[in-house]
C-alpha cells in the first residue's frame, strides 16, 4: 500500500492511455491507484471482493468503510464508487487491480521482463539484448520446472528426461529427481 502522503499528481500526467471508464479492485488492496485513475479519467470504481478460491464474497464492513475512506480521503467522488457483490456477472472492466495472488515466484521473471521493458521504451533494446535477457530465465527453478512439465504436456517424455538430467547435473532437485524416477 502506498503511504497516505504520496502525491498522486506527480503520476497523473505519465498515464497516457487513451480513456479509462471502468476499474475494479480486488478485495480493495489498490486504493491508491483506484485515486489515480479516478482523478485522471473521472472512472468508475467497483470493489470486487473474492475469497481464496476466487469465488464472489460480501465484504466484510470494516473492510469495506477502510476502502471508501480511503477513497474519499484522496478525493475520488463516492458516487462513483460500489461494492460489487455479484462478480461473475460478465461486466468489463478497463483496468482490473489485484495484488498477492502467489506471484512471488514470478519476480525474477518479472525483473527481466522489466528491464527488457525499460531497454524498449528508452530505445536500445537490441535484438541481441533482448535474446541476452530472455535466456537469463533459462537459470531460474520456476522456468525449469514449466519447460519440464511443458515437454510431458506436449507428448515429448524424452524431452522431459533430457531437462531433468540437465538440472540434475548442476544441482540436486527434490522435483526433476521425482519426475526422472516417474519418466
């Protein structure tokens, strides 16, 4: 969450989307980039409030009152605002705001993307920094994990024995090692 004394002003002009007309916020854990949006394209705001299996919920109160003063504290006009009880009805939604859903073993994908990203919009991404990068995820558990069980989705067990030799050899591995007994 971001402190109470941050000053959404500074952000406002770097948004350059064309129009945003709706955002939703997932159990209310963005209500300072709601304010932004809000101020820069006088949105509407729903609070989608889910449980941990990702099934609608109502809101508890106090969760709820946090949220709008919250809201209301950075200016956002309250009738533009509303709890969202039903949200497995199809409404769309320009901008949908979640945090904490188990992407903490993302992040180092995350960081490489970024700095692609960041490569791009400064204007030296060359094709060989961007291959450079992209090979950087080749080094991470996670991505050695997805391409091991990728091959056996796809019908390539053989695939999948090379992958799982390959990391064995550099490390020993709870789960290549359980996958190259079941291979």
């Amino acid at each position: 969450m971001l402190s109470n004394d941050f000053d959404y002003n500074t952000v406002l002009p770097e948004l350059d989307v064309d129009d945003i007309q709706s955002v939703a916020d997932i159990n209310g854990q963005a209500p300072e980039l709601c304010i932004l949006l809000h101020h820069r394209f006088g949105c509407r705001i729903d609070l989608i409030s889910l449980d941990r299996k990702g099934r609608p919920r109502t809101p508890e109160a106090s969760e709820r009152q946090a949220w709008l003063a919250r809201l209301e504290q950075g200016g956002v006009d309250l009738e533009t605002v509303q709890t969202t009880e039903n949200a497995g009805t199809g409404r769309q939604y320009d901008v949908i705001l979640a945090r904490r859903h188990r992407l903490g073993s993302l992040l180092q994908q995350m960081e490489v993307l970024q700095e692609i990203a960041c490569s791009a919009i400064a204007g030296n991404l060359t094709p060989h920094g961007f291959h450079r990068l992209l090979r950087q995820r080749h080094s991470f558990p996670r991505f050695q994990r997805e391409l091991a069980n990728l091959a056996l989705d796809r019908g390539h067990p053989g695939l999948a024995k090379r992958v799982c030799a390959y990391i064995l050899r550099q490390r020993d591995d709870r789960f290549f090692r359980r996958m190259q007994e079941r291979l």
